[in-house]
C-alpha cells in the first residue's frame, strides 16, 4: 500500500509500539514527546521486544512538535496527559491528517472534535499490554494486538486506509460502524479490571478468583451504563475473555499505582459514574470502588 507519514504523539508502550510497527512496514513515522525522549528517539530509534512480532529495531524521528502534516496522527498519550500533550500537535501543522486517539475513556472526543475539524476525528481502541521500559524500549508482553475503529464524523474509507496500514504493519485491526459501541465495548472491559486489579493490588488471576464476584458485579454496572449509551456489549462474552489472560496480567492502572504515577481515574471510574448518572443507572460497586482508589490515591 502507499507508504503514510504518520505521527505518533506519545511514544509509550502502545505509541511506542504501533511507532515501531509502522516504521518497519516501510511508513514515515514522527514521534513527539519532551525533548529528552525525542533526542533519545532520534538518535537511537525504536527498539520492539514482542511476544508476538519478535525482537526489531527501527529508526523514527523524533520531535518535540507537529511542524508538518501527515496523513494521520495516532494520540497514545495517557488521559491524566492528554489535554496539554496536544500543544504537540497544533491544528494548522496537522492539515488535513486523521487523528485516531487510543485512550482509555470516552470523553477526550468531545476535546477532539473541538480542536480538530469532527471530519478527521476518528474513534479508536486497543487492546494490547505493552510498556515502555525506557525511551525508545518498547515490551510487548500480549500474544496479540487488535484494534479498532469507528468514527460518528470521518469518512469510512479513510478508516479503512488506516486500517489496512495498521494490518499490514501487524496490528489486527477492524472498522465499525459504530462508535459508541466501539468506546463502550473497550469501557465493559477495562472498567473491571482497571479498578478492582488497582484496589485490592492484585493482577487478574488474584482478582477473578478471590473477588470474582464483585467482578461480575461491577461488569454488570458497566454492561448497563454501556447499553445506555447506544454499545451493544455482551457481558459474559467479556467475562469470558477475563478467564482468557494470564494470571500475571496487571491492568495500567495498578502499574500505574505501584510506581507513583497519576492515576486514570477519572477518564476511566470517573466517566462510567457519569454515564450512569446521566442514564440514572445505579452503580454502587463502582461508586465505591472509585471513591476507594481516590482516597488512597489522595484525590
């Protein structure tokens, strides 16, 4: 396919990683973080060890800022980062790119359309563990990564040239028509395992064998307040997938709080209780397992 030049604002462990995939399928791919990790990427590239694609190495470029457009821009910033790693990328350096946010939560579209024009405004998912070891060294830990996209305001065929990219680079990767149900889906699955692995301090097989209850629970909290806001979301099929990973699995909020960095929260607990408040949907699980992670977070 034609080759993309392509930016990637965040170089993360999933920025990080979709960098390096794009880099080795032969695309243009721009980097931008602060100025020590930008040096460090331009100097030494992207280094990938995966489970799933092997060990590789590649070179990127790095920069502190957009300063030419590309065909698309993948956000892989953290929520608790998101509004001010967007100076990054100032509209008019974008031009006409496709901007595919790989967050978790569901409200940085709303900041999304306001920045950037709604027409090149895409929904996109993940899922993946990935980390970033230290600028530029990426560990892939999952035998897969699968994601998708969806946009209520960009044109499906510019999806699916993204898609086909991301494919070819080695992503699994689908377009849907739906984006609520593709926001909402990942929501039903990472809400669970986000607070209850960051609250007890457990990984997923400490979680769904010593308080599988409360994780039915809480799933089911989340299923509603997804079906409220249009997703289609079946909760055993993702209960299902929980039995799936291995035990050692820790979400990115419990690495998170075991090394002291902000907390997702808010974009992940905070945006589930908001939806169930504007559906009038009780949750009590969830509203006290955020009100327990805040205290211990001092939020």
């Amino acid at each position: 396919m034609d080759t993309l030049n392509a930016a990637v604002l965040g170089p993360g462990g999933v920025g990080g990683l979709l960098a390096g995939l794009l880099a080795r399928a032969g695309h243009r791919v721009t980097c931008l973080a602060g100025a020590k990790t930008a040096s460090a990427l331009r100097s030494g590239g992207i280094t990938v060890n995966s489970r799933q694609f092997g060990d590789f190495a590649t070179n990127v470029t790095g920069d502190t800022e957009l300063r030419t457009p590309v065909d698309l821009c993948v956000v892989a910033v953290k929520a608790t980062a998101f509004a001010a790693a967007l100076d990054r990328v100032p509209p008019a350096a974008l031009g006409d790119g496709l901007v595919v946010p790989l967050l978790n939560g569901v409200d940085h579209m709303a900041a999304l359309r306001e920045r950037y024009r709604p027409e090149q405004v895409a929904a996109g998912t993940i899922t993946v563990e990935s980390t970033r070891v230290a600028p530029g060294l990426i560990e892939h830990g999952s035998p897969f990564t699968k994601i998708s996209l969806a946009s209520a305001t960009a044109p499906r065929e510019r999806l699916e040239a993204v898609a086909r990219a991301l494919a070819d680079a080695g992503a699994e990767t689908q377009v849907l028509g739906d984006e609520a149900s593709v926001l909402w889906t990942k929501m039903a699955f990472l809400a669970p395992m986000a607070l209850l692995t960051t609250r007890h301090g457990l990984p997923v097989g400490g979680v769904r064998t010593g308080h599988r209850d409360e994780m039915l629970a809480l799933l089911a909290e989340t299923a509603a307040v997804a079906r409220a806001c249009g997703a289609r979301v079946d909760a055993g099929a993702v209960a299902a997938m929980y039995d799936t990973f291995p035990a050692r699995t820790k979400s990115s909020m419990l690495r998170d709080a075991e090394a002291g960095r902000p907390l997702e929260l808010d974009a992940i607990g905070g945006a589930l209780l908001r939806g169930a408040r504007a559906h009038g949907i009780p949750a009590p699980v969830a509203e006290r397992l955020v009100a327990e992670i805040g205290a211990r977070a001092g939020a």
